[in-house]
C-alpha cells in the first residue's frame, strides 16, 4: 500500500475515534443548556482541545519516541527495495505487494538472503502511519463497546467469541441486569408534556402515545416522532400546540431517516412542517423562528426535548474502575491476543550472565500497541470519570428542602387565631372548594355558613383543615410555638419531590424506624408511565427499583414488613431483587381482583401480586372486620327474633351467603347454636394414620347410646381431649349413630386469622375518587390497603412509608384505621407528579375532613379526627445541575494532570447555589436557588432550618420564633437518640463584638439552651459548648 493510502486510512481512523469522542463529551450538544450539558459546555474549549490537538500529539510523541520499531521499519524497507530492485534488473517478480517470495529459484541470492535473514528477525515492522491507525481503531473499538448516548452501559467483556460476562461469586441464583452497577437517575418530570414560551407564545409538545405498538409497528428503538399536520394554534389564548408520538419507526421511516441520527434527521424533517401549519397566523410564526445563536427557537427546543427524554438516563456507581477493569481485558484479548502470542516465532539470544532473552518478532508491534492504547485510554477514561463522579456527587447529595408548611384541623389551632383565619379570602375559597363549607344549613345549635364567616362557625367546624400556605410566616410561626411536641403530634408527612432524593434525605431521622413500608411502583407496561431507555426496558426498571428499595431497607424497624405491589411482567425479576435484601421472605400474596382482563392472545388476567418481605420475624394477621360484623348480625337477629329459633337461623344464613366482602373461611361460619354463639363444624379425623388404638376409640351418641363412625385414620385428639370437647359441648352429633360426629369451631374463639397467600377484592379505587371528586387514571382501593396495613399496625402504631404515593392510598388508609381504632398510626408520603397539588393532597385533606363523601360532598361532615399534616418540596436532581454556577479562571490543558479536572470542577464550583457556600449562613432566611416550575424557572428561598433537622436527624419538640428588637430567632429544640439537641438561627451578616456580646445575653435569658446536652448555632457565638453547624451542613450534605 502506498504512503498516501496509509495516511488516508490513519486520518480516517482518527476522524472515527474523534468523532466517538465528541459524542462521550456531549460535545455535540453545545447549544444545550441543561443538566450536565451545563457542565460540559464550561469546559468545552478545553475538551475540544485535548480531542482535535493532544490525542494526535500524545500518539504522535510516543510513536516517535520508538527509535527502535522507526528504524527497524526503514531497515526492513530498505532491504525489501534493494530485494525489488534486483527484481526488476532480471525482469522476474521476486515478492508480491506484501513482500512475501514468490519465485523460490532466488531464494539463495545474497540480496534475498539478507532480506529473509532480516525479515526472521525483526519480522514485519509496521509503518508509523500503520502503528497510528492501529492505536486509533483500538481506542474507538473499546470505547464504542461501553457508550450508549449518554450512559455507559456495563457490558462485561469475556472472550472475543463469548461476548459478555456475568461478576458471578458462587450463588445458587443469581439475578444480574446490565444496569446494576448505576443509578437510575431520569424523573420522567418532562417525558409528557414540555412547554415554553416565545415571544409571549406559549409552546406546547404534547406527547400523546407512548410505545403503543399499532398498524404492525414493532420495535425496541422508540423515537419522538412529531405529528407535525396535526399542530394547532389558538389565538384566544396565544398557544402552539405540537404532539408527539413515541414508538418505533414504520419500515418506511426507516428507510427515509436512514441508520444514524435517525431523531436529527426526524427533527429536520418536521420542522419545516410544523412551521407550514402556522403560515396563517403571523405571531406564533415569528415565535418559533425567532433566532437565537444561529437556529431557530423551535429547532432548539426540538432538540432539548428530545435530548432531555433520551439521553444520560443512568450515573455509573464507578465509572473508572468499570472502565479500567475492561481496558486491562481488552488489551489482554484484543491488542496482544494471547492465541496468537503462543504461536508467534521467539528467538533466544544468551545473556552475558549464560542466561536467555527472548526475542519477539511480533510483526504487528503488540507490545508497542498495548502500551499506547492503555496509556491514552487511561487518560480519556480518568477524564469521563471525573465528570461522572462528579455528578455522582450531585446525584447523591442530600437535596435540600425548598419550603415547609402545614395542614391542621382547627381543634389543634388555639381559639385566639380564629379571627385572624375568618378574614383569610384563600383559606376560605379552599374550604369551599374542598369541603363545600357555602352548603352548610344551621338549625337550633349550630350556624349557618356566611361571609364574612363568623368565629362561632369555626367553634361549630373543628374538623375544617387550615392549611399554613394561605397565612404569611409571622402567623406560622406563632402557631407553630404553640406546640410542646411538634413532631410527634404530627401525624402525616407529605414530600413532593423525587423518590430517591426524598428517601435519602428521610435516612438520618427514620433510620431503622419505618414499621411498614407500601408501595405500588409503575409496572413497567406500556401505560404504566415508567420512562426507559431503548433496549433497557427490564434493566432499568431493575435499577429504578433496587436502589430504592436499598434505601427504604434502611429506614425500616427490626420488626417491620414491606408489601409491593407487581403484576406479571416483572414479579420473577422484582422477587430475586428481594432476595438481595437483608430481610426474610413472608411469600407472596394473589390478589384476585374479580375481574379477569382479556389479552389479545394470552389467558384473561384478573390477579396482581404483592411481594411480602420482613425484618425480623414478623406475625401477619387478618384485620377482624368481617368477623366482627358476623357477631354484631347474630346479636341483632336474636334481638329482633327473641331467641335463636329457625326464623333466626334461616335469616342469618342468607345474610352470610350475600354478603361479597366474606372471605370463603368467613362463609363457613353460617351457623348459631342454642346458645347464641357463631359456629361452624369441623372433620375430628387425623391428617395421618395412628397406630396407638386409643385414637380409634368410638363416641357414643347421647341419644341412641351406641358408637358413632370412627375417622379412618383415627381422631386427632387423645381419648382426655375428646372427652373435654364433650364436656364443653363442642361436639355435633348427627340425628343417630350413623353419622360421623363432628367438632364445633366458634367464631369468637377465632377473630384473628394469619394473613393468606390469597387476597379477593374487586373494590375499585377509580369508584373512591370519583366520590371524592378527583380525577386520577388509576388506583388501588383502599379497602385493599387497610387490610394489609392493619396487618402489620394491629397494635395501633407504627409509620407507613410510601415512596410511589400516587393519589395518596396510603394516607387514606391509615386515617381510616385511625378512625376505627383510635390508633396512633403516622404515614409518610412522598410523589414528585404535578398531581401532589391536584390530586393528593386534596385527598388527604377531604379524607381527614370526612369519613364518606359522594359526588365530591361530604355525606357526613362528622369527622371524628383531629390531625396534623406537614408538607414540603424538596429540590430535584434536576434543580440541583441547574444551579451549578462557575467560576470564571484560566487554566491550562486538562488531561496531563489526572487530578486536574476534578480539582476545576470542585474549585469553580464550590461558590455555586447547589453547594451552599459557608458565607450563605450569615443570613440563612434568604438562601435562594432557581427551581424550575412549569413553564418557567423562578427564584425560591431554601429551608435551610428543616434541611439541617433531616440531616442532622432531629425529632422537633419545639419550634419558636423570637425577637430581640429586630433580630430574629428561630430555635428548635428536640432529641437526636437520648440526648437533646438545641439549634438556634439569627441572622449574622455585618455583626460586630456588641453584636455578638447581645447574642449571648439573649440567648441566655431564655434560657434557649437549657438542659442541652447539644448546642448548634449558625455562623459562630460566644456561648459557652455552643458550636457552629456550617461545616458539619455540608459534610452532612455531601456524605454517602
């Protein structure tokens, strides 16, 4: 081959492994300006660099660092021209084009000799364009086998013809998945609907179908298609309305989008499309071509969409010692081939000492390879890990807690803020909205609703809920001072935020004191919501779920259970998930929905499953309603019939056969003995064979005096047993001898069952919310959850964890056990969906309010509950990489310095909002971050205080609000395991000595740290033992 030709093929092949690299530094998407793009663009210059200027230079450098591979390379030429030369002066080929002898009659010429004899023993020396282009393919093949738009995915190298491996240790089952060593980190937040506006414009993308597989499209690579015809624009309220579809291509789409960049290439092509529907109307035109940067807005916002909804779904848990480990088996497989090795020609030269060297005459330069392939992708890899660990970091940091507030009914709300709540216009028009307050009619004792409303209403109304949100902060912290026990007179905790980021910041204060935790995750169907990435359905999910339920096995109590909801599709997967746990199996339980569901060509489907595991061993049993119903309707009957005559008898039957919510066991009992008790009759025989003739032993019938029928295997009692049973007249005889005698089982002997494997309920949960009046497209029935909390709370107590709260099932069952019992049972609750505000809360609120509702009214505003909620919003991941700000400096190239680009991303960093710089808490009441909100990111003040109770782990007794002239103190006080804790906040900026002298004799007059065993302060203070709480926020913060 030619120089030229070498060449060529030598920039090809870097052109490859660049363009590769573009695409592991999303330095394709330098007009996105979200997330971790954020990031990369900061330092894109410099990426730039090492990827066009360094990588070609380091190769180049140490290619011409190898004098001995150059010069045996020119050697080699060199002979093989003279050998050419020879050839021509004859007029008789002598090599072909590879330098191989072709002509063996020559062979024994001294200038063929001498280029065989040199050809043995350097072998074939490879040109430096060849050795070039050989360390670029390496590097791109590695690299190219991990990527995966934005992730990088764990495929295990094995061998070159068995493809992968599997880090198996021994187990007898072992479940593994791709995605196990990585966090799941995509929110869905921005999968439905994306919005923005453009020049007063708002634009909506409207997702309508997900993967709904129709007209015979099938696939596992999903696009966002838009279906650009059917874009709408209404003048009336200034809004562009784009949908979208997301499925796999047509088998022409696939042809017309080509195979790479096929979502550009969509893009592209929709574009002008889009923009054709809206020729008529001149303003939404303008708004989606307005230019910024050199594209239009729309083509900008199509790609960030898209990008946002299929790219960097994952963080890697250890991206460089993944990557290292495979790169040490890739260079052991594939550089040097250990096949070829063993057969490779190896000269031994003695040594002075008499012993031997071998000499490899590799003739493709293995060894000079591997050690450029390995030195370069070492540095490439410590580059991409920097950048993920870093965001690791972000991803794991205990989130902070963007507002605080809370819902109380008015019996916990002392009668002097009355006044000040009957002129609150929000808190009155929520009432209305919820619980229809305008509707109430008075009579003799009670008052009719007016506006204004009155202080006797409210007197009348105690179960009205007030919710802290509608009042400024003076009242909020008044009212929140008058409670001694702040936390445990809480009785649900509400988080609107990520799950994970939720569990995580709940891990300091619930650590191992969760007593159930209930969740129903998104199945991983078609329609279930949950957001994948392509080709990693099962895989993510696996991985959505593990490390979620690792966190939430934390939280739980020694004695705790925890049931999850699953249907077909990955109950086997999600069950081994369990057995990596550090808990016990209780089993599964069907839950038989009485309503089979058919398929299109599978068997009608009318069962889901719930996963049962424990901590500890753990008795599960039967809240005893039915049964208790049972005895309360034998009572009535025998009341209304005098005595149990067969009238009685009949009546009570036929109730029992229809009645729908008795279990078939519940049925059995149908029957009521003379004496008024429930019964039902049982078999007397013995599960197996006796051998001991006692056990034969006949009974004798009280009428006919002669022996009845003995069990075939015999009775399972002893003769003293059975004697007892006769005593106690627990045994049935029939009309004579003839007939086998039978035992009496009475019901009140037996309210409490065990909890069974089978569940029957065909309640619906779309019925309950109808009623209440919110909409939401599915959910469980509570009735369902009342008997599996109840199971594990019958003593009355305990908190229910869950982390999937949907439309807040959970918290409706606990309030209804709270009613039954008197109990003292607490939830927490935490969703990130808009339907926080629009559906679960609102739920919570009407269910505390009133017991039954119906066309979303109160049947009854007779509540028999009083109750606290606290509710918070927590920053997102998301919120998180948006705050990141830079430092502005100069440095030089990145990559010489392993450590460089961690230390700049920590260094121009560490002042950002995310990171909380310690100069913020001088004035810690003003601490803001930009937290995306719809359609728009606005500016909001961080609760710091309650941020630092979680990390800290604090149970609040008291919260007050003092001031001295016109410093402010907020002062919690509460108990971290036995010792007390005191936190004192002010604000400090610009204090001097007098200042800080004040602070003392303050704080010292009321006597804030009285009796502490541990005293916190923001900034510093004169206070004796009092210590500052910065440095140990952020090391809370930011430990894993």
């Amino acid at each position: 081959m030619s120089a030229s030709a070498l060449l060529k093929n030598m920039q090809t092949s870097l052109q490859k492994l660049q363009n590769l690299l573009q695409q592991l530094f999303r330095a394709d998407a330098a007009d996105l300006d979200f997330g971790i793009y954020r990031i990369i663009n900061y330092r894109r210059n410099q990426i730039q660099a090492f990827i066009d200027e360094e990588l070609p230079t380091i190769v180049n450098g140490a290619l011409d660092a190898n004098i001995d591979a150059e010069s045996s390379h020119a050697d080699i030429t060199e002979r093989k021209n003279k050998v050419r030369e020879f050839s021509r002066n004859l007029g008789e080929d002598i090599l072909d084009a590879d330098g191989n002898i072709v002509n063996e009659k020559y062979k024994d010429a001294p200038v063929v000799k001498e280029y065989l004899k040199a050809k043995e023993e350097l072998g074939s020396p490879q040109s430096r364009d060849q050795r070039a282009e050989a360390v670029f393919n390496h590097l791109y093949t590695f690299f190219s086998r991990y990527y995966d738009n934005g992730d990088f995915i764990p495929r295990r190298r094995y061998s070159q013809t068995e493809r992968y491996a599997v880090p198996y240790n021994g187990e007898e089952v072992y479940l593994h998945w791709a995605n196990r060593d990585q966090y799941y980190v995509k929110s869905g937040e921005h999968f439905s609907t994306y919005r923005f506006k453009s020049q007063g414009i708002t634009v909506t993308f409207d997702l309508r179908d997900v993967d709904i597989e129709k007209d015979n499209v099938k696939g596992t690579k999903r696009f966002f298609v838009p279906l650009s015809a059917e874009t709408t624009y209404k003048s009336e309220t200034d809004e562009i309305s784009i949908p979208f579809e997301y499925r796999p291509l047509t088998d022409a789409e696939k042809e017309r989008y080509g195979g790479q960049k096929q979502q550009d290439k969509i893009l592209e092509a929709a574009e002008p499309e889009i923009v054709k529907c809206l020729t008529s109307h001149y303003n939404a035109l303008s708004a989606l071509e307005y230019q910024t940067e050199g594209e239009t807005t729309l083509k900008k916002h199509l790609r960030t969409y898209t990008r946002r909804n299929t790219a960097d779904f994952f963080i890697h848990k250890d991206l460089r010692g993944f990557l290292n480990r495979e790169l040490d088996f890739y260079v052991k497989n594939d550089v040097i081939p250990i096949s070829d090795l063993i057969l490779t020609y190896v000269n031994f030269e003695l040594t002075s000492g008499g012993g031997v060297n071998p000499c490899l005459t590799n003739s493709n330069n293995w060894f000079e390879t591997a050690k450029l392939v390995h030195q370069i992708a070492s540095q490439i890899i410590k580059f991409l890990s920097h950048i993920e660990e870093f965001q690791k970091r972000l991803w794991l940091k205990k989130k902070f807690v963007l507002s605080t507030d809370y819902c109380l009914t008015l019996d916990r709300v002392p009668e002097k803020f009355y006044p000040e709540i009957i002129d609150n216009a929000a808190q009155l028009e929520e009432w209305k909205n919820l619980f229809a307050i305008h509707e109430i009619d008075g009579d003799l004792v009670n008052s009719t609703y007016t506006e204004p409303l009155s202080v006797d209403f409210l007197k009348e109304n105690l179960n009205l809920v007030l919710d802290t949100c509608h009042f400024d902060i003076d009242f909020k912290d008044r009212l929140l001072a008058h409670f001694a026990d702040l936390d445990n007179e809480t009785d649900g905790l509400l988080i609107h935020g990520e799950n994970f980021q939720g569990i995580n910041l709940l891990a300091e204060k619930y650590c191992e004191s969760i007593k159930c935790v209930h969740i129903d995750p998104p199945y991983n169907t078609d329609t279930s919501g949950f957001f994948y990435k392509n080709s990693y359905r099962h895989s993510s999910w696996l991985t959505m779920m593990t490390d979620r339920l690792f966190l939430a096995e934390q939280l739980m109590a020694p004695d705790s259970c925890i049931f999850c909801h699953i249907d077909e599709n990955e109950y086997e997967n999600l069950f081994h998930v369990f057995t990596t746990l550090q808990m016990q199996n209780q089993g599964t339980i069907v839950w038989d929905k009485r309503n089979p569901v058919g398929g299109t060509n599978t068997i009608a489907t009318q069962h889901e499953y719930i996963i049962c595991n424990s901590k500890g061993n753990v008795k599960l049993y039967v809240q005893p309603l039915n049964r208790e119903a049972m005895l309360r309707k034998s009572i009535s009957l025998i009341e209304k019939y005098g005595d149990v005559t067969p009238k009685c008898r009949e009546e009570f039957r036929k109730w029992i056969r229809k009645n729908t919510n008795l279990s078939g066991g519940e049925r059995a009992y149908s029957e009521i003995d003379d004496d008024g008790e429930v019964y039902t009759s049982v078999h007397m025989g013995a599960p197996e064979r006796r051998t001991d003739p006692k056990f034969f032993q006949p009974l004798i019938h009280p009428d006919t005096c002669k022996p009845c029928p003995v069990p075939r295997n015999g009775f399972s009692g002893t003769p003293e047993f059975m004697q007892d049973l006769l005593t106690r007249n627990e045994i049935l005889f029939g009309p004579d001898e003839t007939t086998q005698p039978r035992r009496k089982w009475y019901l009140k002997e037996r309210l409490v069952t065990e909890l069974s494997s089978l569940m029957p309920s065909g309640e619906k949960g779309k019925h309950q919310m109808d009623a209440l009046g919110l909409d939401f497209p599915y959910c469980h029935p509570v009735g369902l959850y009342d008997k599996l909390v109840w199971s594990v709370t019958s003593e009355g107590k305990g908190t229910i964890l869950d982390f999937f709260a949907g439309s807040g099932t959970n918290a409706h069952a606990v309030i209804n056990l709270n009613r039954q019992d008197d109990g003292k049972r607490k939830y927490i609750l935490i969703e990130m969906g808009h339907h926080f505000d629009t559906v679960l809360k609102p739920r919570v609120l009407k269910v505390v309010y009133a017991e039954k509702w119906k066309d979303a009214k109160p049947v009854s505003r007779e509540s028999r509950l009083s109750h606290i909620i606290k509710y918070q919003r927590i920053e997102s991941y998301e919120d998180t990489l948006n705050n990141i700000e830079f430092n502005e400096t100069e440095h030089e190239n990145l990559l010489p310095d392993e450590h460089r680009l961690s230390y700049m991303l920590q260094r121009d960093t560490k002042e950002s909002p995310t990171f909380l710089s310690i100069a913020e808490f001088q004035h810690p009441s003003s601490y803001q971050l930009n937290i995306a909100n719809g359609l728009q990111t606005q500016i909001q003040t961080v609760d710091l205080p309650e941020t630092f109770n979680y990390l800290i782990g604090i149970s609040v007794k008291t919260r007050q609000c003092l001031y001295d002239d016109d410093r402010c103190y907020l002062v919690y006080r509460g108990t971290v395991g036995r010792k007390t804790f005191v936190i004192i906040w002010r604000e400090t900026e610009g204090w001097q000595p007098p200042d800080w002298e004040q602070d003392y004799r303050f704080i010292q007059a009321h006597k804030f740290t009285e009796g502490a065993d541990k005293i916190y302060v923001n900034t510093d203070s004169i206070v004796p033992e009092a210590e500052s709480l910065d440095p140990l926020f952020k090391r809370l913060m930011f430990s894993q």
